[in-house]
C-alpha cells in the first residue's frame, strides 16, 4: 500500500518512520493521475501528523495584541480587574442600554484599554489547542514548512505553477497557506446540495466558553445542527472523532498557520511586509526569466489548472472583462463608471449636489454623484504602506472627474497623478466593501447573529426555525474560519491589508458609534429596496443600477414569502392568543437584543423598542411588521446582498486594477501580499446550495403542523424566483454591462463560503 512506501525518504528528512506515507514516494505511488486523490491523501498525511498531538497546555493565558506576544495569567487579570473596579471620580457616562449603569470615565478608559489589547483568538487558541503552550507546536510548524518548501515536489503534482518559483517573493507563511487552505482543503471539497441543510434536533447555548471573540465580534465554535458538515468525506470520519477532535484540531492547525513566519513563530509575533528591498517581493523579481509580461497572468498562473473535487475552477467564472478597459498602458474612465453604476459599487454611490471652485481652466464646477472614501483614511496603516482614502465624484453621465485625496487636494481628470488616485479608490473601494459589507455587515452582522439567534431561542420543531435554517446553513462554520483568517491578528487579511492596528477593526466597524454599519433596515441601500417612499426618491439613474433594480425584484419575493408565513404563523404560533408574544419569539427577541448590544451594533428607536420587549403585546400592527421587515432584511442579505458585495474574482485578478494593500506611491499590488488575497477569495467562492432548491424536507415534523402550508409557500417562492431569473435574463440582454448577481440562477440560500 501506499502507507508502506517511501519510509526511507522521510527518514532522510528528519520524519518518523510511520509518516513514511507523506514522503515523495509515497505520493506517488498513490498517483493516479488524478489530483483529487493526491490532495486527499495529502490531507490525510497531514491529519495523521495532528492526531499525533497529545500534549496538555493547562496554564491559562491572556496574550495581548500587541506585538509582544506576552500573556498573562488569570491571577495578575484578577488583579487588574480588581484595580479597574476601584472608585473613579471622573466624568461619568450613562449607557442608554436598557441597564441604567452608569461608568467614570477613567475606569472607561482603562477597561477599553484593556479590552483592545486583549487578543480573544490567542485566548482561545490556548483553551482549544492542547498543545499551543508546549514545546510540541515548534514541531508542526517546522513540519508544515518542511511541507511547503519542497516547491519542486508540488510542481510535480501540478499543487504549484510549472515554471513560478518561491524565492524572491513568498514566505513560509503565504506558500503554506496556498497549498493546504487554496489547493488541498479547496481541492477536497465538493459542491453542496440542499441535502446537507439538516433538520434541527435541538437548541444551542449562550455560554461564553462556546463563543470565540474578536474585539465586539463573537462567534460559536460548533454549529448545534451539524459541524463541521463542510467536506464529503465526513461520512468516512467516526462521529467520536467529529465530537472531540474537531475543535482542538482546527484550531491547533490555524495557531500552527498563524505563528509562521513571525520574529519569534510566536502568535503574536510580528511579520516581515517585505517592501523596502529591491529584490525581495518585487514584480521584476517575480517575473524575471518568466513567460509572464503582464502582473495578472502571474497571479493567474497560480489557478489556472486549479479545480475542487468535482471539476469546479477555484478562481470564480468571470463575469466582468475589465481588461476591455485597459488601454494605452493606462485604465480608462469607464471602468470606474462600470464599478460605481453597474457592477459592485452602486450601494454606495450618493446622489446630492457638490461645488466646487476655483479649479484650474474650469473654475468651478457642481457634480451630482460621489462615492467617499475619505473615512477610511483614518486608519493607520504600516511602515511603507500606502494609505486608504479617497472620495471620487462622477459626472451626470456617471464618468469620474474629480477626486479629493486623504489629505485634501483636488486632483482633476487629466493630471499627473489621476491614474494613481484611481488605483487608490479602486482598491480602498473593493476592500472597503469586502471588509464592511460582506464580512462585517453579512457574516458578522447578519449571518452569525441570525444563526445564532435561531439556534438559542428557538425549539428545533418551531417553524421559524426551520424555515431560518435554508438561510443561516453553513454560517457557523464559514464564521469560525473567518473569524480566525480574516478578524484574527496575523492571519490572511491582516498580512494582505495594510492596517497598522487590525483587530481593533473588529471593534470600530460594527460599533454603532462609529457610524460605519447602521442597523440593517436603516441602511440606505436597503430601505430603497424595501420602503416605497425611499425607492422614490433615488436618482434614476441608480434605479437603473443592476443592484438596485434587480434588488427590489428579490426583496419583493421575500417580502411575498414573508405575507405567506405569517399569514399562518403569527396568530398562535407567533403571537399567543392573549396579545403576548410566545415562547420563542420572546426568546428570539431576548437573544437579538443580547447580542446587538454584546457586539455594540447600531440599532434604530424602533427596533430597539421591540427588541427590548418593552412593547409586551403583539396585537399591534407595528409588532409584526417589524418583526416581518427584520427577516426579510436578513434573508436578503444573506442572500442577494451576500452576492453583489462578495463576488469580487474579477476585480482582485489583476493587481493593477485593485488589490488590498500596496507600496505608497505604487499602483499596483506587491507579490507576497496579493497572493494572500487571492486565497481568501478562493476559499470564499467554493459552490453553495443554490436558493431556488427544494428545501420541504424542512418542513417535516413541525410544532404546531403547518408542513402544508409552509411547503405551499415555498413552492410559490420558488415560481417567484422562476419569474425573476427570466426577468432579470431580459435585462441583461439589453445592458450595456452585463450583472447576474442577483438572478436566482446563481444566488444561494445562505452566507456558508
């Protein structure tokens, strides 16, 4: 057998004889040519080498975010704590949070000085992990980058670009992160079905020590209807293992992932950008004696021949051509008109009247549309970074003319430095979008605390709970990763953006102070697809935006689908025959309310009244549509939302037209720094159940029994969907820009990638 073969090899490399299997020959006497099988047996050596980890780590520690990579004991916290809670006579706040508690404003300030040092992900990562505090952790990563420097051994299993090597650019870090997360864990995985949407069996809990936290973010770490229930081979996995190794296994394989290439391969260890050396991650460097002479054919290289396990292309199928758009060496303007009113960006455009004067050859001039940036330059960023920003006004043909950059010139179309502050918008516009729509506003805002929601407060037999599980499938699981790889300190989006202070994002962005995020029916955006009089008032020529036109198509069947359900669900189900909410809902309430207020969200006086409970009756007209508006916010989101701001392959290809973080003064991407970008829009783009799927399984076995009727209501969703889909193909046959994003052709039913 193949786990006989190839001892010899890995004891020349410094392995145990039993991990003989995972040594080149081992491999390939496994090959069949077929990658699939490779990369499973990959998967296979490397969980082997896990399991091998039985060390104990029992000291429990808090590791501070701060560079340091120091920790502290629970007794020297308890005393800090005691030291914060002692009398404090300064200016004292009152938080309007239904508490009445009242804090001085130094002890304020301390415990939020505390709090943002404090790293949760490290925390937990020493409570899960058994042995990230024994000297065995020093192995696996001295193992996994053994794994990723035999470059020449991956080209053989075509894992890696035939002629791109990795001296010059990557680090263990980033070549380790592409071969297992991008071409292992991504090759095994296989497109779900509505199968795997389980019927619920029972409730979650709220303990704190299921949760996993980053700053105001709090995620579970197991989802209550099936975890992780992501890969097709869990069925060959014994369900003891799946119980009590999952955990400890993910999150000793994201510590190990996390320390690498770090000053001290410690968590918090600091990393290398590597932007100041002339032959160290450098386009010149990288392509040299190459056949690649432009950047995104480099980049490309890496997921040509790169396919999941039933032949879907890791890199998403191209919708938009951007490249049309380049010409003479330089972007023309039309792209940022196609980005801003066709494609990705028309949530964000404002409509309004901006004058300015005194501009050279034009005096002054008043433009009609704007999408502003300028917030965002606030940020800090590291040494060499180039900083985010930019606001760019557009013409009433939608065509850019003018910016004002992050320290307030005015650059207008046609100078020196127009194409270099395009690039900055471009890229501060797509990840401002991928870091505060689609991951905080739809996974964190929306996905984990429907899921949450859902799973606490409501009996698994409720029938709002089995419709809320087509919409919340997978988002636990998807959220825990995230919260690792793209909220956690030292990982993905940290090392691919620029941010000086990146957990503390976790903290400003979803925080209702800060003004990023509103609540999810206050949104703009949102309230013009939901509320008449707002869908009014937009400019024409955003109605005419595939987002929002589109938009109000799909808002409008969920809203139909929402009539139906409560037209059976609310008079005894929802709301008791007494005028007082039920059970669940009171429940369902509690919980949204607990968990807005935990992650500091923004919540509007309405909302806020409801969720509160200190409208006790449900009689009142306002109590259901409330309720009724809320879910179909949620549904929306998770779904065409979920899309249109996450579907973002076409603009990251090219590190020329958009990338997350650069060299100041550069308009483009460096190597290392968008290959890690890539994997995390890799691994967000794997095949989901699709949300016009026959989900009535669901509806099986419900208390009280409205099977019937539910079912009666999907179908009818599912005709609604059909009408859209043709709808929205007519459109597309006369844009000038193509948009599928909202066509039920593509969308999926919940936020689980």
């Amino acid at each position: 057998s193949a786990f006989s073969l190839g001892s010899r090899g890995a004891l020349s490399a410094g392995l145990p004889r039993h991990f003989g299997a995972c040594s080149g020959q081992g491999l390939r006497a496994a090959m069949t040519g077929k990658a699939p099988l490779v990369t499973l047996l990959l998967a296979v050596c490397l969980a082997a080498l896990a399991g091998q980890a039985v060390a104990q780590d029992g000291d429990e520690e808090v590791c501070q975010a701060d560079g340091t990579g120091a920790c502290v004991g629970k007794a020297v916290r308890d005393e800090i704590h005691e030291a914060h809670t002692a009398e404090d006579g300064g200016e004292t706040k009152c938080y309007a949070d239904g508490t009445g508690s009242c804090v001085g404003k130094a002890v304020r300030d301390e415990v939020h000085e505390a709090n943002t040092a404090e790293d949760g992900i490290a925390n937990d990562i020493h409570k899960m992990c058994p042995v990230a505090g024994s000297g065995i952790r020093n192995y696996f990563q001295g193992l996994m980058k053994w794994f990723g420097r035999r470059i020449g051994f991956h080209k053989m299993l075509s894992l890696w670009p035939e002629d791109i090597a990795s001296e010059g650019w990557s680090d263990d870090y980033t070549t380790v992160n592409y071969l297992v997360v991008a071409r292992i864990m991504i090759g095994l995985y296989w497109t779900r079905d509505p199968s795997w949407v389980k019927i619920p069996t029972a409730m979650a809990t709220d303990k704190e020590e299921d949760l996993i936290r980053v700053e105001n973010v709090h995620a579970p770490h197991e989802d209550i209807d099936g975890s992780p229930n992501f890969f097709w081979m869990e069925s060959f996995v014994p369900s003891f293992f799946l119980k009590y190794a999952y955990m400890p296994a993910v999150t000793c394989f994201y510590s190990t992932l996390r320390r690498m290439s770090t000053h001290n391969n410690e968590l918090n260890g600091t990393f290398e950008d590597a932007l100041d050396d002339p032959f160290m991650n450098t386009w010149e460097v990288v392509m040299n004696n190459t056949k690649y002479k432009k950047k995104v054919d480099w980049v490309m290289a890496f997921y040509d021949k790169a396919h999941s396990m039933d032949g879907q292309p890791l890199w998403p199928k191209q919708m938009t051509q951007f490249s049309l758009y380049f010409k003479k060496d330089e972007w023309e303007d039309r792209l940022e008109y196609a980005i801003a009113f066709h494609l990705i960006g028309a949530h964000r455009v404002e409509a309004g009247s901006w004058e300015f004067g005194n501009l050279p050859g034009i005096e002054s001039v008043t433009l009609p549309f704007r999408v502003a940036l300028n917030i965002f330059s606030t940020f800090e960023v590291r040494l060499h970074m180039g900083r985010y920003g930019t606001d760019l006004y557009f013409n009433e043909d939608g065509l850019p003319v003018l910016i004002k950059t992050p320290d307030g010139e005015i650059v207008l179309r046609g100078d020196k430095s127009w194409q270099y502050w395009k690039f900055v918008w471009r890229s501060t516009f797509i990840t401002v979008i991928t870091l505060v729509d689609h991951l905080h506003l739809a996974h964190f805002r929306t996905a984990n605390l429907l899921s949450r929601a859902v799973r606490e407060a409501l009996d698994p037999e409720f029938p709002i709970r089995r419709l809320a599980s087509i919409f919340t499938f997978g988002s636990i699981f998807v959220n825990l990763q995230a919260m690792h790889t793209l909220a956690g300190p030292n990982h993905l989006l940290h090392r691919a953006t620029p941010f000086k202070e990146f957990t503390k994002l976790s903290s400003v962005v979803p925080s209702g102070d800060s003004g990023i995020i509103t609540d999810i029916t206050d949104l703009p955006a949102i309230k013009a697809l939901m509320v008449d009089e707002e869908w009014e008032k937009l400019h024409p020529k955003l109605k005419e935006a595939p987002f929002f036109a589109d938009g109000r198509l799909l808002v409008g069947a969920f809203r139909k689908l929402m009539d139906s359900i409560f037209a059976v669900s609310w008079e005894g189900t929802m709301c008791s025959a007494n005028g007082t909410y039920s059970l669940n809902m009171k429940r369902m309430r509690t919980v949204i309310f607990k968990e807005s207020r935990e992650a500091h969200y923004a919540l509007t006086p309405e909302a806020y009244e409801w969720l509160s409970a200190k409208v006790e009756s449900c009689n009142t007209g306002n109590a259901k549509r409330v309720m009724a508006d809320r879910l179909v916010a949620y549904f929306f989101i998770v779904t065409g939302w979920h899309r249109h701001v996450g579907f973002v392959g076409d603009y990251y290809a090219d590190p020329e037209l958009a990338t997350m973080s650069w060299k100041d003064g550069e308009k483009f991407g460096r190597p290392r720094q968008h290959i890690i970008m890539t994997i995390i829009n890799v691994f967000t783009s794997t095949h989901q159940p699709l949300l016009k799927e026959d989900y009535t399984h669901l509806f099986d076995g419900m208390k009280p029994d409205l099977g019937k009727e539910y079912k009666s209501a999907w179908k009818m969703f599912l005709k609604d969907l059909d009408e859209i889909e043709a709808e929205i193909n007519r459109r597309n046959m006369k844009r000038e820009i193509l948009n599928i994003n909202m066509n039920p052709l593509i969308l999926e039913s919940s936020i689980s990638k």
